[in-house]
C-alpha cells in the first residue's frame, strides 16, 4: 500500500485490486478504518502492449509502484464512493 494526501489535508492508503487484462481499480482507503463508507474507488487503464492479451492480468503491486503523485490526483479527483449512506427503500425518515 502507498498513501496519498488529498487537498483536504486527509491522508488516504491506496491498494491496487480487481486486475483486468487493461484495467485494475485503484482503491482510497479513508483513515477512519471503522467503516468502508468513505472509502472511494477509480478504474485505472493500462495503455501497455500486453492489455491486448485478455488472458492476461495486470499485476496489482506493478500498478500501484507505476502510479505518480499526479496519476493519484487525477484518479482521486475520478473516484467515487465505495458505498453510499442510503436508507431502506420505503423507510419513511424518523424525527427526533
């Protein structure tokens, strides 16, 4: 894992996982570790010669050492949230 600083001042752990043929997700783990709700997550695409062979697979330590400072703002700048904090279908709100 490596870590990255976004402009908040929050520094993230970034892992690499789900490897593709051309593609693997670049995955911020936020530093509250309680929950995965503020996790984000980005696709990364590989542009190498080998992304043509689809029974390959993108090496997930290869990936993450590639990535520069810059390619981790572009992608944070990309990312989306891991899961995101909805209610129950139906759930009628509660009043306190």
């Amino acid at each position: 894992m490596r870590s990255f600083t976004s402009l908040d001042g929050t520094t993230w752990r970034v892992d690499v996982r789900s490897p593709g043929s051309s593609n693997a997700m670049v995955l911020f783990r936020h530093p509250d570790g309680g929950t995965t709700s503020l996790d984000r997550y980005a696709w990364f695409l590989s542009r190498t010669p080998e992304t043509h062979d689809v029974t390959a697979r993108l090496n997930p330590s290869t990936v993450l050492d590639s990535l520069t400072d810059a390619d981790f703002k572009r992608l944070f700048r990309r990312s989306m949230p891991v899961s995101t904090a909805r209610g129950l279908v139906g759930a009628r709100p509660t009043t306190a």
